[in-house]
C-alpha cells in the first residue's frame, strides 16, 4: 500500500515534465501576402483557402510555419517610400517573405531593392509570364495569374469580331435599344491600360513599351474611343468612363439582368455574372478588340521575395513559391476547391501550362476556350506604367470626351 501511494506522484512528476519540454526543434515562420483581388467563391473573406494553402503546404514541409494572408485592405499597388509594399518588403516584424504582385510595378519593386532575382525553370509558364517577370535578364518573380480583357456575350456572332467597328456593330445589333457594353474605363490604372491593350490590338508586331510614351497614338484613339462611346444611350453621359462601373459589381449586374448586349473585363468576372444570375447559360467569350485589330495583352501576377530573406529564409521561401507554381494548388484556386463542393469556379486564368492539360480546366468549356485565347499574348510592360499611367490618363479623358 506505502509503495503504491510513493510510485504515483513519481510517475505524475515525470509525466508533467515530459509535456512542458518545449519542442527542440521549432518550426521556422514563413509570411506570405497572396493577391486578395481574387473572388472569394467560399464567402469567407478567404479563410478556408488560407487554411486550405497552408494545411497543403505544411503536410510536405512539417518544419515550416506558414501563414498566408488575403487581405484586401492592403494596398498592394502602393509604391509609396513607408507605404504598404514598402513595409511587406521591409525588414520590421509586420514584413512578409513572398508577397504576391502586378507586374506592372515589378520594375519599379527591382529598382527600389525591395526584392530579389529567382530561378525560374523555363517552359514551366506561359511564355508573356516568362516575359513578364524578366529585368535586363534576370528573373524577379514566379508567375501565377495572367489576366487579360476578354468580351462576354450571348450572341455566338460576337466570335467574328476583329476589331472595335466589328465589336460594336455585332453589340449594337445583338438586341438593338440595350446598351451595347457594360465595362468599366474609370481610374488611373484602368482606362490607361485599356489604351496599351488596343494599342497591342494596333500594332501587333510591336513592343507594348512604345504605348506608355505620349503623344497617344491616333489610330489607337480612334478605334478605342468607338468602344468606349458604345457604353453611352445618352448624349454625355457615359456610365463605363464616369464611374458609374467602377465599384463593387455593378456592370456585371447589368450584363447578367440583360441590361448590355455584352460584358468586358477580366476572365474571374464572370462569377459575379453568374452569382448574379446563376441560372444564366455560360456565355460567348473572346479576347476584347479595342483597336484596329486583335491581339491580346496579358497583365500578369507573381511572387516575389523580399530582398531581406536569404539563406534558409529563401529556401523556404523558394519552396513555397514552387508549391504555388504547381498545378494542383492552381486547380485548387481555380476551381473553389477550398469551398463546399459545386462552389462556383473562380475563372482565373492561370500562369503555368499544365494546369490546362489536367482536368478538370482540360474539360472545362470555359477555360478551354480562354486557353486559346491566350495563344500568341503578350505581356504589358514591367516598367515605367506605374509613374507615366496619370498623364496617360489625362490625355486619353481629353481626347475621349
């Protein structure tokens, strides 16, 4: 009975001491700031693909702590010395490892030193990705999204569009008295870029760098501006360049409650369309003619990492950005899986070549057809759109109105 009552405390000692003894080896944090400007099909605020990410990419890497963040609050295209990119790329405790960014501003990052150069294996990406993160020959980026401007429209007619006259025509005559186009032109970096885009449809043997510098060029204008007058029913007033379009979902609303013949914008619109009115059949879907001609401009989204992560730091980082390179995690982004199953897809088009050769994007009616439409795309440029894009858009607002 004495030697019972003297053995229990021993074992409960040892058995205290053994859970308090702290893991010898902790695992390493890895931060990752991942483009919010994505659908959030879950209805989460993205929660469910946080996790989802980073359950995936801890079972293969158990030494490392990941924590990925979507947070639509920060603004990733603030360049600003202190600002938001300048703190995620910095060295304070708030910092991110790999933070996900527009190309658009890839030379503007390089050239301030806030990221480094990566390996990039050749073949793996669209070749405008490939393009699009290449600086005086060195890669600064692992690409992950493309997106392009597409039109969207009930009639099968709209695919013997070639440029902006032929576009607005088959829209005007799709069902005549309804506006043409809902899209939105408003912004600083969106009516800017609609211009390289039919400047590409322009001048398709040239570099889209060319376009960034003024004077505009009047073949482009003209032919643009026919686009952007089709969005107007009423003399002087232009709902798609007065901001009317330029919030939340609103010409999505209007093409999906048969308010416009026809949709432009990004690909991943079309889950607004649909979640406006599920019911509506997938619609026609071609690369937007906004010039003279048609050949597709891509914007296109990568990683980064901070140039102040080296070592093991990088390592983690690079095998982090590997894991969001391969094609099952953009078929898990691509297609909802994150959310409960028959979450709608989120239609984002996607860098890496193979994902479109797997299934379920190989039997896909919709990503089939944007594959094609992606064939011989180039990339806008990676330098010098972030500071010229203001006096790009005050000449285009002076012509265009």
């Amino acid at each position: 009975m004495s030697w019972r009552v003297l053995i229990i405390p021993a074992v409960l000692v040892l058995s205290a001491c053994s859970e308090s003894d702290p893991d010898p080896t902790p695992r390493r944090p890895l931060k990752a700031v991942l483009f919010p400007y994505i659908p959030d099909s879950a209805g989460d605020t993205f929660a469910s693909l946080e996790q989802r990410l980073e359950a995936d990419f801890e079972r293969a890497h158990p030494d490392i702590d990941l924590d990925v963040v979507f947070d639509a609050n920060l603004d990733v295209y603030d360049l600003d010395e202190g600002g938001t990119l300048n703190q995620l790329l910095g060295a304070d405790a708030g910092a991110a490892q790999v933070v996900e960014v527009d190309t658009l501003l890839l030379g503007s990052l390089a050239a301030k030193g806030w990221i480094q150069p990566v390996s990039l294996e050749a073949g793996v990406v669209h070749p405008a990705a490939e393009e699009a993160v290449r600086i005086a020959g060195e890669n600064y980026g692992v690409p992950t999204y493309l997106c392009t401007n597409v039109v969207y429209s009930r009639t099968s007619n709209i695919r013997s569009a070639t440029d902006s006259a032929s576009l607005v025509r088959i829209l005007r005559e799709a069902a005549p008295g309804k506006r043409p186009l809902a899209t939105n032109f408003d912004g600083s970096w969106t009516l800017p870029s609609s211009y390289i885009d039919a400047w590409a449809d322009t001048h398709p043997g040239d570099a889209l760098a060319s376009a960034i510098s003024l004077p505009l060029d009047s073949p482009t204008v003209g032919a643009f501006a026919e686009v952007v007058d089709s969005c107007s029913l009423e003399a002087g007033v232009n709902p798609c360049l007065d901001g009317t379009y330029a919030d939340n979902s609103v010409a999505e609303e209007a093409f999906a409650a048969e308010q416009a013949n026809g949709f432009m914008g990004y690909t991943e619109r079309l889950f607004y369309i649909l979640k406006a009115n599920p019911s509506m059949p997938l619609p026609e879907v071609i690369s937007v003619p906004l010039g003279t001609g048609s050949a597709p401009a891509v914007f296109v989204d990568a990683l980064v990492l901070n140039a102040s992560c080296t070592g093991t730091c990088a390592e983690d980082a690079r095998a982090f950005t590997s894991f969001m390179q391969a094609p099952e995690t953009r078929s898990l982004i691509a297609f909802s899986e994150d959310g409960p199953e028959g979450t709608r897809p989120r239609y984002l088009l996607q860098a890496n070549r193979a994902f479109y050769q797997r299934e379920p994007a190989r039997s896909d009616p919709m990503y089939q057809q944007y594959e094609a439409i992606l064939s011989g795309a180039r990339p806008y440029p990676n330098q010098h759109f972030p500071e010229n894009r203001k006096a790009l858009q005050a000449a285009l607002l002076e012509d265009l109105q």
